[in-house]
C-alpha cells in the first residue's frame, strides 16, 4: 500500500490573491482567506485562486465573457452596426486585464470607417459605461462584461533604480474592486462595475414597427 501521510491534517487558509479587494470596496469580502479552506498534511502549504474565466452574468461575481452580454448586444446594436463592430473589435483585441492599445484611427483604418464615425460610437460606449480612455490612445473594457483573464508581465522596483518583471494573474474582482475605488475613472463606468448593476434596456422600437407607426391608416 502506498504509504500515508503520517500527524493530523493542519487546517491552511490560501489567499485569494495578492491583490484582493479591499476592506472599503464594494467587493471586499466577496472572497477572502475563510472561505477558501484547505485541509493539508503538516509541513505542506498552498494558494488558493479564484478562477480566471466563468459565466456569470454581470451583476454577479465572475460575470466575464458572458453569452448573455453578446445576447444584449446584439438586441441594443441591432440598427448601429458601427458601433456593434467597433466594440466586437476592441473585445477581440483586448490585452490581459482588458486594455485595448488602439487608437481611434487605427480602428478606423481597420473597418475601412470615417474617423468621425469611431470617435462617437465611442462616446456612445461611454456614455453605457462600457469603456473608457485612462490615457490617449489606450481604451478600458468594462470588466463585469468582458475580460481577458491570465497573466501579465509587470516591472516591480527593487533596490537601487534596477526593476525586475514579474508575472502577475488578472484576477475579476480585484480589478473591480480597482476600479470603483479609483476616483479618475468615470461615473458611468464605476456603477456599471458595482455589484446588481444592469445593461439598459435596449430601445424598444424597431424600425419594423416605425414603419407601421408611419403607415397611414386606410
């Protein structure tokens, strides 16, 4: 038989990350050393992460890449297709932690647009707090709706002026907890970024029933 571990298993709390949410963040709490509980054998350690990707759907914890987003944008976008591809552009290419390095003309360029026609269907995705520009020429995703999770290389200073990189994980609620405790970040995308926010409803009239509206009676 293979031999067993031999004392009594010692109880050994990981952490969720090393960036966890903060005690005066809406997400602090939401997962923290008591909930993720393991049971190990004397002398051996572990560490804990949540997941980097799930399902949920935003309002929730986790709520990244939701299939009910794409459903929403789909419904909202239906008579804007500019936009509908300007924001499925800048999804598709989204570095991790979901920074877009794209200016508004590269975009342009891209999808054969009007310079014109970015730069207010970006205005647009402000105004529904789904991104926005912490620097020029770098756009934010909302986190609660798309996120590419994984990890990226950062400098970290160490003694004298050297810096080393080191290889850091993206996690959801960290970043939320980030972002609706950073007082430059936009009103707009602060409450689409706390929990129970909701997508607006998209608008309800249709061009089908426009018409029908206009249709004079016989």
């Amino acid at each position: 038989m293979p031999a067993q571990p031999q004392g009594n298993p010692r109880r050994s709390p990981g952490r969720s990350s090393p960036r966890a949410p903060s005690s005066n963040s809406p997400y602090g709490g939401a997962l923290g050393p008591k909930k993720n509980v393991l049971e190990l054998p004397p002398g051996h350690t572990a560490q804990v992460r949540p997941p980097i990707t799930a399902g949920d759907f935003i309002g929730k914890f986790f709520a990244q890449d939701s299939l009910e987003f794409l459903r929403w944008l789909a419904k909202y976008f239906r008579n804007d297709n500019v936009t509908l591809c300007i924001l499925l552009l800048m999804m598709g290419s989204q570095e991790v932690g979901g920074a877009v390095q794209l200016r508004q003309d590269a975009i342009a360029e891209e999808l054969e647009m009007d310079p014109a026609q970015v730069s207010r269907s970006i205005a647009k995705l402000k105004r529904l707090g789904l991104v926005f520009s912490p620097k020029r020429g770098a756009i934010q995703l909302q986190p609660t709706v798309t996120l590419r999770g994984g990890y990226k290389i950062i400098d970290k200073p160490v003694r004298g002026s050297a810096q080393k990189q080191i290889k850091v994980q993206v996690e959801q609620l960290a970043l939320l907890s980030e972002i609706v405790c950073d007082n430059s970040v936009p009103e707009e995308f602060k409450q689409m970024a706390l929990p129970g926010a909701s997508l607006p409803e998209p608008p309800q009239k249709t061009r089908k029933r426009k018409l029908a509206e206009k249709k004079p009676e016989a």
